[in-house]
C-alpha cells in the first residue's frame, strides 16, 4: 500500500505540489503480515510524512505471520512518537481526530517535507590543482564543511561523496560512508591536497561512475563542482552526459 500511494499519489503528473508537505496517513488494524522497512524508505525519500494510526495489536493466529514487530519504528519519519498514534479499540478512533488533525498542521515538525532534511546524495568535485594552493583548498575545504552542515545527514536523509581530482581523480569518500554529520565533517577536514593538473570533464564523468552509479533510487542526485580555472579537457560533453543520467 505504500509503495502503491508512493508510485500514484505524490508526483507532479498526478498533481502534487511542489511546496506543500505530503501526508500520508495509515490506518491498519493489527500488523501487517508483509514488510515496510524498504517501502517507507522509499516514501521518505520522496518527502512523504507517514502516519501511522495502529487500531489494536495483532490477534493471536496474526502473530506468526508478522514480519517485522517494530513496524512503526520503521515506518515513520522520526521515532518520536509524534507520527503514530495508537489506538485501543475502533470505537476510540473519534478520540484520534483532534490529536491527529493537529499533528498533520504542525508543518515545522513535517521534517519529510523539509528541502534539507529531504533525501539528497550530494557530490562535492573539488579541484586539487597545484594553481589553487594550500591555503584556498583549506577554504574550500571549510566551504564544503559550511555547506553540509545546513544538512540533515543520515542514510534516509541526505548522504555526501567527495572526489578530488588534478589530472587525476581520487574517492576521497562515498555515499554512506559517514552517516552522521559529526564523522562526516571529520572526515572533510582530514582531506589531504593533491597538486596537479586540471581535467575537470574527466572528474565529472569519474564521479557519476565511482559515487552515483551506487546512488538510491528515490536520492536527489546533485554534483557540486569547485574548480579555480580552465580545464585542460572537454568539460561539455561529460556534463551533458551525466545531465542525461
């Protein structure tokens, strides 16, 4: 049902709107016998706050057909119990209106709908040419640093990859590597300077390979390139290509 809602609801061709929070709201009676771990990551990623309003626990022969006890936790966008609400008996359900409709409109903790907390994979393309210097690429380095803090970093949220290139390319780090931001700034400020050459065309191509041939599939894919010249090689028709991807 949610990969369902997910696929037909929540795109611009069936008329979402691009600036207002998407809700979905779940109601199951019991558990479901099937699993939702992927599905809400899906959902997720896509910006889609999902409530879940649980009706009861599952009966006795349910039990051996539930997948995953934790379902919720799973589900919703934060553990918090702000996007679940468990209800005793269906004649309850009239209480959960109120609580619920004040949830929903409670738009500053939709944290699915927030641009930086949504689902990016981000690639910094940072020039290591010997033209650039110690002391700019430790500016850069810091400019990166600034730029990732504005972000909510995790698996669900957003992910950063970093190349460095001169004439040659370097993974400095991959999507998912460091999942949490204090690591991840860490891991940025450790970033050696290079010194060479400047082929920015091929480090563009090499970066769509090396970090977003492994991106997800619901993932804003965003290459941020920082360069401090010319390049000495085409940058127009890898750019293009990846645009393609």
């Amino acid at each position: 049902a949610l990969s369902y809602i997910n696929k037909h609801f929540f795109s611009d061709a069936n008329g979402n709107r691009g600036g207002a929070p998407n809700v979905a709201v779940v109601l199951v009676d019991g558990w479901p016998t099937d699993k939702v771990e992927e599905a809400s990551r899906l959902a997720r990623e896509s910006g889609i706050n999902i409530f879940f309003v649980t009706i009861e626990g599952p009966d006795e022969n349910e039990k051996q057909n539930v997948v995953e006890t934790n379902f919720v936790d799973k589900a919703v966008c934060r553990t918090n119990g702000f996007f679940s609400l468990p209800i005793t008996s269906w004649f309850a359900l009239r209480k959960a209106v109120q609580p619920l409709v004040k949830r929903v409109c409670d738009t500053d903790r939709l944290v699915c709908s927030k641009t930086c907390l949504n689902a990016n994979d981000i690639a910094f393309v940072i020039d290591g040419s010997s033209s650039v210097g110690t002391g700019n690429f430790r500016t850069v380095l810091q400019f990166v640093a600034n730029v990732t803090q504005e972000f909510e970093i995790s698996d669900t949220d957003t992910r950063v990859g970093i190349v460095q290139y001169t004439y040659e390319q370097r993974l400095e780090f991959a999507f998912g590597q460091h999942n949490n931001k204090a690591d991840l700034l860490n891991a940025i400020k450790r970033i050696n300077y290079w010194s060479g050459g400047t082929s920015t065309g091929a480090a563009i191509t090499y970066a769509a390979d090396q970090l977003f041939s492994k991106s997800k599939p619901n993932k804003r894919k965003i290459m941020i390139v920082i360069t401090d010249g010319r390049s000495y090689d085409d940058v127009r028709a890898p750019a293009l290509a990846v645009h393609r991807k």
